[in-house]
C-alpha cells in the first residue's frame, strides 16, 4: 500500500487542497476497510472467539484508521522514510495492539 501511496504522491497533493478531497479521502478509508475486513479474516475470527470486550467493527475501524493516520503523515511531510521503512513504523505501532487484544 506504502509503495501504491508513493507512487501516486503528485495525485495526493494535487487532489489534496480541493473540494473532492473529503469525499476521497472518505472512499479511501471506506476501502482499505474492506481491504483489512477481507485480508484479516483469520484474525478476525480470533477476536470473535477471543471473548474480548473490542467489538469486531470497532478492531477493524482501529487499524483503518491507524493506518490512514500514518499514511497522511508520512505523505504530507513528504518524509523521506521510504515505502518500506513507513510499512515497518506502522507495524510497530499496531500490532502490539492487534497481539493485546487477540492474545
């Protein structure tokens, strides 16, 4: 996804300042949703098995938003960390969460 981000950067920041960025902005969460939805299915099942007090909607609405949260920053500082190296920051930000709440 980092690499995907990366390379469309100049759309970004050409859509960034309109008035369709609310509603891509929006589209784009609503996939990669769905992408974390489809792709998780196996740790979602933990979590529905898991007897925890994070309900399966909320889990899957935590990690599209951390990620989207990372993805905006490393884009509009236009930090020089690379598609790898941003892919890791996020992975070592969520998944002491995703471990706490599946056990």
């Amino acid at each position: 996804m980092f690499e995907h981000a990366h390379g469309y950067r100049n759309v970004y920041f050409a859509l960034l300042n309109t008035r369709a960025w609310p509603i891509v902005r929006q589209s784009l969460q609503e996939i990669l949703e769905e992408l974390i939805q489809r792709e998780c299915k196996a740790e979602i099942a933990k979590l529905k098995t898991a007897k925890s007090e994070v309900p399966v909607d909320l889990f899957i609405h935590y990690l599209t938003a951390a990620f989207f949260a990372v993805l905006m920053w490393w884009m509009d500082r236009r930090s020089r960390l690379t598609p790898s190296q941003i892919d890791e920051v996020v992975r070592s930000l969520v998944l002491p969460t995703v471990h706490a709440v599946l056990g």
